[in-house]
C-alpha cells in the first residue's frame, strides 16, 4: 500500500510539474537583469530549417520584446507604418496562433526615426494584466481575456526619434520612464487601477531636431535590492539616479553621463553599470550611497574611444558584457575596475540587449544572426545562428526550451524538437 501510494504521489508531481512554466514578464526578463530562469534549456544551434517549432507573420515593422506569461505571448505591434493603430497581440504560446488583440487609434501625428518604429516599448505583465506604453496615446492596462481595466493620459511625448521605454511592474505599482522630449517624466502608477501615484519631472528636455539639441533617454528603469530597501534606478542626460519606489524620493545620484543614453541601467546588489550612446562615456557606481554619490560611490567612467550602445549588456560574477551598435561588437570588461579584456567584432551592429541562459550568453544583430558566446574572460564563440536576414531591433527573450526572436516581419519561436 504504502509503494502503491508514493507511486500515484510521484505520478501527481509529475503530472503538476509538466504544467509549470517559465516567464518572462518585462523587458529584460524575470528579474529585468537579462537572465532566464536557472531552469531555462534553450536550443544552442539553429536556422531557417533547423529548430524552428513556429514562424508567424507580423503586419508590420516593430523592435519591441514579447513578454510571456505560461501560455501566452504578449507582444506590442502597430498595425500600420505611421502608428495610427496601435496594437497588443495575445498569441498562444504552443503553436504562435493570435488569441486576441486590442487596438488603440491615435490620431495625431508623432515623429519618430525610420529604424525604430511605433509600439517599441515591450508589455509587462504580473500574471493577471498586462500593462502596455503606445507614446503620446498613453499607457493601457488589460487583463489576459483582453478587456481592458484602465488608461492612463501621459499627454504628448515628442522627440524626433520616437520613444522606447518600457513599463516595469513591482510591488503593485507600473514604473515607465515617459520621455524622451521637452515633456520628460519618471512615474509610478498604481497597477490596479492606473492611478499616477507620483510623478517625477526630469528637466532639459529637447525634441531633437538639431544636432545640438540632442539629448534624452530611451532606457528602461531597474529594480535592485540593496541591503534592506529597494530602489527604482533610472538614467538621464547626464546623470544617473535611485528612487524610493513608493515615493519617488531620489535617494542618490551619480553625475557623468552623456546627452544621450539608449541603453538601460544594469544593476546588482554591488554595482550598477551604465553605458551611453553617441560614443558617450560609461560608468559603474556602487548603489547603496546617500545624495550626490559621484565622487563617493563611482568605480570608474570611460571617456573616449567609446562606441555606439544602443542595447544594454550582462553583469555575471565578475564581469561585464556589452554589445555594441557600431562597430557590431561585443566586449568584456571588469566591472569593479572597468579594464577590457577582450573586444571582437563579430557581424552586424547590435541594437538588442544580451541574455544569459543555460551558462551561455545570446545576442541577436540587425541582420538576424545570434551569436552564443561563452561567458568568461576569453573570448568564446559557441554557435553562430542565421535566420532570413531580416532586420531585427528586438532582444531575444529564453524562456525554458525556447528562443523568441522578433525579425522586422515575423515571430520565430526556436526549440529542439521534442521526444
């Protein structure tokens, strides 16, 4: 009796486990630092025809990232090429087919640059809504049947290459960096019902138009546990910053960046890592400093020679890895002392972020192709991965067997086939 029983209980388990799945709610992954899951088995190799479980088509250009929830996919999509609809596409997570989507019309003109269409913020989603940031046309929340739960007006945000920043979900409250443009702004909102809870003015805003206006930040803030708090990091023109989440109080703030920061803040417990755009500088700043933290708190800052960073990069053990746009390049560098020690030039430029999964770093170019490195202080190329080569702008997202890749036209879910 007692081996009949403990047979049907591991039964159970197993039947309960098979049913267990991998998330990746936000931009940047499980905990917004670019790490799968520890359980995550992505596939190694793959192409056109090998590993590829689906391929679906998309209506138009687009460089968000999907965000998935067990079954569903969540992926922002504007439906024409002057970002009139705007679009949140639930697919079902097995086969890529469209479960359901919801539009929002925008009317009014918003600039933005060729290569980075409308819609470029990627959801995010706490298991029960889904939260999605269209611009100007403001931020929607919806639960997973699609109904939509609440709007919030963030009036209009202008710059002449658009905006990207995505929402972050924590503690029940929405963070989005509302820029960028002459209106810039970081708010919280509350996740139930959409109400602003506080709102933070960045001042110095410019829209664009001539190269000595360039100015502003696409990134995406991060939440990171130091000590006993949590604090809210967010990058400006010019400066780096850690909020209270639950009150928007700046906590510190580290001077030193350039005018323009596309790439997002990358953060641990022990430092934050922050590089720029334009051949703007980088720096590291430990984050558990009080108040102007510049000269108090900062490992190093890099000056010159600095490439173009659109995509933001991977903290692990000691290290630090960036991809760069131009050249198409990934580095690695010490992150206590910032020394490099090794730069290669692999393709493309790289507009996505890195991931880490399964003890192997993947980056995507513009062209399509993934690069598997082995992450460590000598440079190691695991696999070298060509899909059609259609231009990308997305990151990859891992979760437990599968690669999502988002080309310019299509959704690629990637996987070894199964026994």
């Amino acid at each position: 009796m007692m081996l009949r029983t403990c047979t049907l209980t591991c039964i159970v388990a197993l039947t309960v486990f098979s049913w267990v799945w991998a998330n990746w709610p936000s931009f940047r992954g499980p905990t917004g630092n670019g790490h799968a899951s520890a359980q995550a088995q992505p596939p190694l190799r793959w192409s056109v025809s090998q590993n590829v479980a689906w391929k679906i088509e998309l209506p138009e250009g687009g460089n968000s990232t999907p965000a998935v929830w067990n079954d569903r996919i969540f992926l922002t999509q504007s439906l024409d090429n002057q970002g009139r609809e705007r679009a949140l596409l639930c697919l079902d997570r097995r086969t890529g087919k469209e479960l359901w989507r919801q539009v929002v019309c925008h009317d009014e003109d918003e600039p933005t640059h060729r290569d980075n269409p409308a819609c470029s913020a990627s959801p995010a989603t706490d298991g029960q809504r889904v939260v999605v940031s269209y611009g100007s046309a403001g931020v929607y929340c919806y639960d997973f049947q699609g109904k939509q739960l609440w709007h919030y007006a963030t009036g209009k945000i202008h710059h002449i290459w658009g905006n990207a920043a995505s929402p972050i979900i924590h503690d029940g409250m929405v963070f989005l960096n509302c820029g960028p443009g002459e209106r810039t702004f970081l708010v919280a909102l509350d996740l139930a019902t959409g109400r602003e809870v506080w709102k933070v003015d960045i001042p110095g805003g410019k829209f664009g138009e001539k190269p000595s206006d360039w100015l502003g930040a696409w990134s995406t803030p991060a939440i990171v546990r130091v000590g006993h708090r949590d604090l809210l990091v967010a990058s400006w023109p010019e400066f780096l910053a850690a909020y209270e989440p639950k009150t928007g109080k700046e906590v510190w703030r580290c001077t030193g960046l350039g005018r323009l920061v596309y790439t997002s803040p990358v953060v641990s417990p022990e430092v934050v890592v922050i590089s720029c755009g334009y051949g703007g500088p980088a720096l590291a700043v430990r984050p558990d400093g009080q108040g102007d933290v510049t000269k108090s708190h900062q490992l190093w800052r890099t000056k010159e020679r600095n490439p173009q960073r659109i995509g933001s990069g991977i903290l692990l053990g000691d290290y630090f890895f960036q991809p760069n746009a131009a050249p198409g390049s990934v580095h690695c560098l010490e992150w206590r002392t910032g020394q490099v020690l090794w730069n290669e030039r692999l393709g493309d430029v790289f507009w996505g972020s890195m991931v880490y999964a399964a003890d192997r770093l993947y980056v995507t170019d513009k062209r399509a192709v993934t690069y598997v490195l082995k992450p460590a202080a000598k440079f190691e190329l695991l696999a070298k991965n060509e899909l059609d080569g259609a231009t990308t702008h997305a990151t990859p997202v891992i979760v437990d067997d599968m690669v999502l890749i988002r080309t310019w036209r299509h959704l690629w879910c990637l996987r070894e086939p199964r026994p």
